[in-house]
C-alpha cells in the first residue's frame, strides 16, 4: 500500500506541529500548510525527514476562501510529483487563532477574523478538498474544551469552535457513504503562543486551571499531537462523529 498521506492546516507551529511530528512518527506523510512563517514550516519538514517520511509545506491563508480552488489545484500538483498520487488520506483541520476579549467588548472586526479563520475556513477548504481526499479517508477538526466550559473572555472563539462541532458531526453523517469518519478533537488549555502566550505565560491563569484540572497541570503541545496521530491510526477506525477532549480532566 502507498504511504499515507496526511494534510495539516497550521502545520508550522505549535498544535499543529506537533501533530504533523507525530504522524510522522506513526508512518504516514505530511503536507502542512502555513500562512507566513516560511523559515519555521521548512523546520518542521525538515525534522519530519530525519523521521524518514516525506512532507511538503504550503502556503494557505484559511481565512481567504477565495483561495482554496487555487490551493487545491496546487495541492493536486504536489500529490502528483512527490506521491503519483491524485488524492490524500487525512485532513486535519488545525490552523487557527486566539482572540482574547471579554463579550461586552469583542468588536465586529474580532467576530468576522474568527468566523473567517476557526468556521468558514473549515466549512469551505474542507468542502474544496472533498475531491482529493480519498474514499475511506478521515478528517480530525480541532475544537476547545472551551465549548464546554465557560471561562471569560473567550466567548467568540469558543461559539466559532461550537459550530465546527456539529458540523463534524454533519460531516461525518453526510460523508459516511464515502467511508470517510470525521472526528473533533478539543484540547484544553495548552502552553503555547496561541494567544499571545496567555495560558503559557500569565502565572496566575496558569497556576488556576492547572488547580482545576484532575491531573494538576497546564497542558503542553504533547498532549495533544498524539491524540489526533491516535484517531488517524487503523485502531480508531470505527469512531465516527464524535467529540474527543484531551483536557487532563478540567472542570470534572
């Protein structure tokens, strides 16, 4: 059987790196994508060869669907040269933002960036790439534990990532007759720069989830890599529509 194929949205840096490395790991090629830091996706391309698999870093801005026709056809080019391939197995729809404001004083412009990045960019690059994506392939979207706990100022980005999760569920019921499953992973809290590096660098926000969290600690990258490498791998064939949380047990 061919290699297969894993695209990552946000592949460059942080959660989606880290997926990126631990599919890797497991066997299976990537095509990642970024939006501007070129010189960091071809570090994560380079490390995943010292790995002994193959990947391919593109560029994508997901908040301009205008683009994804442009970017499929490009993503087709890449599959045919480096894979004699026409298709993929595995999207993971990563790339995203953080958008930090209280709900009283998120503005307009703050909603439409999120609707843009974390909602309609899922919606329609997935809706672009249902044609390269093979029959009996997979789909990974990643929401928050924030869907289902509140924690202030994070009101936008939390709804944005509440509709991908019922679109993951109308995915995978509409997609079914493809064999394709589509799942939701939602972490919580992780130390990265997501945010401007707020879970990682404000002690006090730190410190409290790490005290309302079973396992008594801040997430990192790690924690979550692994999860989505875990529910692409044949083992987790059978889970379809469902919402995964790696949250280390917050606010059980």
């Amino acid at each position: 059987m061919d290699s297969r194929i894993a695209l990552v949205t946000g592949g460059s840096r942080g959660l989606g790196k880290n997926a990126a490395l631990k599919l890797a790991a497991k066997g299976v090629d990537v095509v990642l994508t970024y939006r501007s830091r070129q010189a960091e996706a071809d570090e994560v391309v380079a490390a995943i060869g010292q790995l002994g698999r193959r990947a391919v870093a593109l560029p994508l801005d997901v908040a301009d669907s205008a683009s994804f026709a442009a970017f499929a056809a490009q993503l087709r080019t890449v599959l045919q040269t480096h894979w004699q391939r026409t298709d993929f197995d595995f999207l993971v729809n990563n790339a995203g933002i953080g958008i930090h404001a209280a709900f009283a004083e998120t503005t307009e412009a703050q909603f439409d960036q999120l609707v843009n990045i974390q909602f309609k960019g899922v919606f329609f690059l997935t809706q672009t790439l249902l044609p390269l994506i093979r029959d009996g392939g997979r789909i990974v979207n990643v929401s928050t534990g924030l869907t289902r706990f509140a924690l202030p100022g994070f009101a936008a980005y939390a709804a944005m990532k509440g509709a991908v999760e019922v679109l993951t569920r109308y995915q995978a019921k509409e997609l079914g007759a493809r064999g394709i499953a589509v799942n939701v992973v939602a972490p919580g809290a992780i130390e990265t720069d997501f945010g401007g590096g707020v879970v990682r660098d404000n002690a006090a926000m730190n410190a409290g989830i790490a005290a309302q969290t079973a396992l008594g600690r801040v997430g990192v990258p790690d924690d979550i890599g692994g999860v989505i490498a875990s529910l692409l791998s044949d083992d987790n064939r059978w889970i379809n529509g469902q919402r995964i949380e790696a949250s280390g047990g917050m606010f059980l």
